[in-house]
C-alpha cells in the first residue's frame, strides 16, 4: 500500500521474480508487469484494480507462502486498498525515498489503522536524486504517528547507492548488478559508516525493549547480551502488537533490497494463527461467535471483492479465516441467507487462474459458480451460520449522465452498469426519477473516465456523457417539530398513523440517521416503532432542495396514535416519509459539498502563482513547506473548483508541478452560491 508512484507493483514484480514466480521482470513503465493486467493499467502506467498472487519463500530451511495483494496508488480506488486491507493479516507500506510520506500513503495508514494491520515499511528509490531515508523516517513519525523502528542503513547515497547494513546482524550487504539483483552477498561495513551503524543499532535494541520487560531487565545490566534471536523476537511481538514499525529501504527498479523485504515479511508479519480470532454473529440468534484460524473450526470466509472474467464468468476473491472448503461443495451465505454451490475453487495470479481442489483458513482464492455473492457477504458451513462485519466504503462525490448513441443499446448499457457496479462498491448507478436520466456515481473524474472507457472495450458501447457534476448533500440546521396525520380510506380496512416528533440536524455532526424513541405511555405500539425509523431512513435517500441525500439527521419521536384495525407498519413508514418532506419545508435545508484536501508540489518560483490561483477557486492553504529543490503546498479546496485543475496546474507552472487530491469531508456551501447550483443543476440538460 502507497501513494502513487512509490513502486508498489514495481516491488510485486521483483518479489515474483526472486521467488521464481515469473522468469523474467515485468516493468510498468512498458506495460509488461504481471499484476497491471488490465489494458488501461498497462497504457496509462498505473494500478487500478488490486490484484492477488501468491509466492513462497525459502529462509531458514522452511518454505513460507505468502499470499499477496497489489493494491493501486490513486485515491480514486481507494476502495482496492480498503477491501484488502479488510482481509489481510499484515501490509507493506511503500514510501518513496525522495517524497517520503505524501497524501495517499497517510490515508492507507489510516486505513489500517482502522482495521489494526500491523507493517513494515519499505523505503523504495534510493538511488534517487533527493532520496533522504533518515527525512522518511522523521515524517512516519510526525505525520503518521507511528513509532518507526529502522533495521537497516543505506550504503552510499542517491544514484551511489549499492547496498543496505542490517542492523541486527551488523552485516552489509551489496546486490549484484549482472543478475538483475538475483545474487547478493555480504560485505564488510564501510569504514565511515561504523560509528553511524552502533548509534543506529543502540535507538533500535532500545525501540525493542521497552516493549518487554524481560529484555528491558537484560538492556539495562549489559545491552551487549541481548542476542540477535531475542532481538528477532522481540521486533516480531512489538511489531504484532503495532508498538513498532520496522523500517528497510532498496531500490526496486534496480532491484535492491527486495530479498530483505521478503525475510522481513516472514520475521515480523503475522500468520493466520497470529491474528486474533474472527467474531461475528449468529445471523439467527444475533449471539456473538468466535471463528480461530483453524481447520477444524467450521468454515468462514469473507468475499471482499467480485470480478468478471470473459472465460470463466464471474469470479468472488475470498478469505478463508477457518475451516476449510473443497470444489463442489455448498455454502451458507449469511447475508442472503441462501445456499451457494462452489462448483470450483482457484488460486488467483493476477488474472491467471490455477485450479485448487481444497482451500484452508489463512488463505485467499475465488469462487466460481455461484448464483448471488457481493463483496462484503460472509460464506460459511450452513451448519454453523455466522455473519461476519461487513466491509463499509466511502461515498461517491462526483456524478455525470450518460445513455447509449443508439436506442437499440439501453438494455446493454443496462447490463455493463450492473456488472460494473457489482465489481466497485463505489460505482453508484441510479435512474433520476425527474429527467428520467441515468445517472453514474464515482470517486473522481477518473475513475468514471475508466469506467466509461470500460464500457466501449469490453462491452461494445458507444455512449453520450453529460458534464460531471459533484455529489451534494443536504441537511438540516435547525430543529423542527411536527406532526403528520397520514389517513386513507378506501372501503373496508384503511391506512391509520399519527406520528409527532422533532427533526434536527444529528448530534456531533455524525453522518446517517439518529432516531431517538422518546415516547411514553405506548401511544404507539412497540412493534411500529421500527417502521417509522425505516420510513425516516429511506426519506433520507432524497432531500428536498435538489434530491440530494440527506447527510445527517437526528429524529425524536415525541408522541402519536393509532387505530386498533386501520393502523399497520406500512402506514407508520409512508408516514414517516410524507412527515419527513413537510418537516424540511419548516426547517432551513442547505447544501454541503464535499471538500478534499490537495498537495501541489511545485518549483519555487511558482509558489505564488499556485497559491493565488487557489485562493480563486475557494481554496484554504494550510500549509507551505520546502522540500528538495521544490515547495510543497497543502490546501482544502472545494470538489466543484477542482474540475481541470491538472490542465491549468500545467499551464501555470509550464507543466513543472504535480498534484493530488483526495477526499477530506463535506462543508455547507456558502449561501450565495446555494442557489446558483440549484439554478445550474435543475436547469442542466445532457448534450
């Protein structure tokens, strides 16, 4: 995991390479690497789609398998990394050597923080210009709050680079250059280094012991005495409990330091039987249930991601937390309730399949044959049903229209929308109910230009696409109370619900709904009680400005009636909807737009040009610092300003600056502007 450009499939290719996956190294930059398999990863020279493969590594004379995830860079599939890190037990975190932590890599390293994924931290591009691995390591520290444990000190400096000292061991080691890196031995540390590699070791031993009271008792009477295996383990257990995370460095594109990489993986990254066990719950009985990493534990699994493969159909990636399953056999899945056949089982290599028989807790494979799975479902043993959390993603903030050139291709765009929006749980497809449009829900410009170019490429489909728009949102500012009386009366039994209540925005700004039952005295029965929360959260789905959903909403039900044979949940939930349309109309409805958080890096003498030309698209700039021979502007800039800003980026600074952007929250657009978009959006027409 990584920000863009940090050699995350670089180092995937070298690691299939050294451990005699491939035969020969794929490179992105010639759209020749095994995992960018897609057309458009291979054109464009980037990840778009995470890819699986599994290795295995020799140390120590055990063999190691290591299943592994390539996971792309750009923030707008950052949806790849959070499926991934759902499932896996450890990660890599890549971090360029000249650029060192960058916006994305901070938003991975939430991300696993937030699904506790212990790492190690590779230092990539050594050789250069501008590399700094001791800078790198000083913002894991400032930026990410992490505690940084360096194991290894590079030898030489920038495109002097050749090697790496491993501080454990007080061994150098230097690659060699006429096999491709495939041979390396040990050499004597460099004389100039020797004092720079003890003070280094010293922070090390003591980042290691001060986790364990054992060692802390031994580092304190004679530091010399802690050996090199109780140095290994006591980096492994800090490493396991996210006290540290060790730190080594290479050059993968001149295929150095990997082999380390790989060891590394194996010393401090957990197995299965590491991690704690899984719980979820019991689908019937809503009892919590533990799942241990065990094959004789009945089987659990997580499908994390869906795929189409043009010979084999759909295909469900899933990780096998316990038990185990084999081709042919059914499975439960807990979130349809339905039996699911898995009429074959297949150890993924990029988009290659390999056929397995039988595949056991700790491991990762895909499913084919199966009626209904999304990613998030939980398959499992009908006998012992469990549910595990399901996987929860960001929301889309930009949308555009779209329809087929040609009336004959409706159903098809039909067909490739819903096979698209299967596989990328952020790809929203929705029928505006107004202008009777389809409307297409992303993360960015282009992660909807990918997926539009996907639509002509596998699906034959020439369309018309409107102007992207930005994904509002509204919500209430003031509380309001009302009360809806909903009657209808047909002949024979009628429709009956009084509902009062008091409609605010929700507390601590938290997004979603928070529906508060405050009623006394059974006014309204208990069993109505969930219906008219469901008729509020479905109202949600359609503010009353323009449509938009609603961002927040706290609901506090005070009082109503009912009649003892008109009354029924359907009436309490079409109740709670009408009630929820007149509520806003008392209320102050506004507009909140989503705000991302952008890091320009430009030479000096543009600094000024960038800054201002933010400020005219609302900008707020946080902050300005240097770095090697450029400056680094961090700002929060509204979505809707940011529509072409890598073309005017380029003008301005004579196409000297990058950018990128990624997604912070939303903010309330200013009141002079609210009604500009509600003019620019009910008046827009697709061209």
């Amino acid at each position: 995991m990584a920000h863009i450009d940090a050699g995350k499939t670089t180092t995937t290719e070298r690691i299939l390479y050294y451990s005699g996956i491939n035969y020969r190294m794929g490179e992105v930059h010639e759209g020749t690497a095994t995992m960018d398999w897609m057309v458009q990863e291979q054109e464009r020279g980037i990840t778009i789609t995470s890819a699986a493969t599994t290795v295995f590594w020799d140390m120590d004379a055990q063999k190691y398998r290591i299943n592994i995830i390539d996971t792309p860079g750009h923030v707008d599939f950052t949806v790849e990394v959070e499926r991934s890190l759902r499932v896996l037990d450890g990660a890599i975190a890549i971090f360029c050597g000249v650029g060192g932590v960058e916006p994305q890599s901070e938003t991975v390293w939430k991300q696993a923080d937030k699904y506790r994924v212990p790492r190690i931290s590779f230092v990539n591009k050594m050789d250069r210009p501008g590399a700094d691995y001791l800078n790198v390591i000083a913002q894991i520290k400032d930026k990410l709050g992490a505690n940084p444990v360096p194991l290894q000190l590079p030898i030489g400096h920038e495109e002097t680079f050749t090697g790496v000292v491993d501080l454990v061991r007080r061994k150098a080691y230097q690659w060699d250059v006429e096999s491709l890196g495939m041979r390396y031995y040990e050499t004597s540390i460099p004389v100039d280094m020797t004092d720079m590699v003890e003070t280094y070791r010293m922070k090390m031993v003591e980042g290691v012991v001060e986790n364990d009271e054992h060692l802390f008792e031994k580092f304190i009477n004679d530091p010399e005495s802690i050996t090199v295996q109780e140095i290994y383990q006591g980096l492994r257990k800090a490493t396991l409990n996210m006290q540290i995370t060790p730190v080594l460095c290479g050059a993968a594109l001149r295929n150095k330091g990997i082999q380390n990489l790989l060891d590394a993986i194996v010393q401090y990254l957990p197995c299965p039987s590491d991690i704690p066990p899984v719980t979820g719950l019991n689908p019937y009985t809503d009892k919590e249930e533990i799942r241990k990493a065990d094959i004789s534990e009945p089987f659990t699994a997580l499908a994390f991601k869906i795929a189409t493969d043009p010979f084999v159909g759909r295909i469900a990636f899933f990780r096998v937390y316990a038990g185990a399953l084999e081709a042919g056999e059914s499975v439960l899945n807990s979130h349809t309730d339905k039996r699911e056949r898995i009429s074959r089982i297949m150890q993924m290599h990029a988009n290659k399949q390999k056929p397995l028989q039988r595949i056991e807790a700790g491991d990762i494979g895909a499913a084919v044959g199966f009626k209904l799975i999304r990613t998030g479902d939980t398959l499992c043993d009908p006998a012992h049903p469990i549910a595990l959390e399901p996987i929860r993603f960001p929301e889309p903030v930009i949308r555009i229209a779209v329809e087929p050139k040609t009336q004959e291709d409706v159903e098809k765009l039909d067909a490739g929308l819903a096979k698209l929006s299967e596989e990328d749980p952020t790809f929203i497809v929705r029928l505006d109910p107004e202008t009777g449009q389809t409307i297409i829900s992303g993360m960015g410009e282009l992660h909807l230009e990918i997926l539009i170019d996907r639509l002509k490429r596998e699906f034959n489909l020439e369309i018309n696409q409107g102007i992207p728009h930005v994904a509002y949102k509204e919500a209430i500012v003031s509380p309001v109370q009302y009360r809806e009386i909903y009657k209808k009366q047909t002949g024979g039994r009628g429709k009956f619900a009084d509902i009062a209540f008091e409609l605010g925005p929700a507390d601590n700004g938290m997004p979603g709904l928070q529906f508060l039952n405050e009623i006394r005295g059974g006014s309204i029965p208990r069993e109505y009680i969930p219906s008219i929360e469901k008729g509020f959260r479905q109202a949600m789905n359609n503010g009353i400005l323009l449509g938009f959903p609603m961002h927040n909403m706290k609901v506090r039900l005070l009082d109503g009636s009912y009649h003892p044979v008109d009354s029924d949940a359907l009436s309490f939930e079409i109740a709670a909807n009408l009630a929820f349309r007149e509520a806003c109309k008392k209320g102050k409805v506004i507009l909140l737009e989503p705000v991302m958080r952008l890091e320009v890096i430009t030479p000096d003498e543009y600094v000024g040009d960038v800054t201002s030309d933010l400020n005219r698209r609302r900008g707020h700039v946080d902050d300005v610092y240097a770095r090697i021979r450029s400056q680094v502007v961090r700002a929060k800039v509204p979505l809707s300003e940011m529509f072409g800003y890598v073309t005017a980026l380029r003008t301005i600074t004579s196409g000297r600056a990058t950018s990128s952007m990624e997604f912070l929250h939303y903010e309330p657009v200013p009141d002079v502007l609210t009604e500009e978009i509600i003019y620019k959006i009910k008046g827009y027409i697709l061209t």
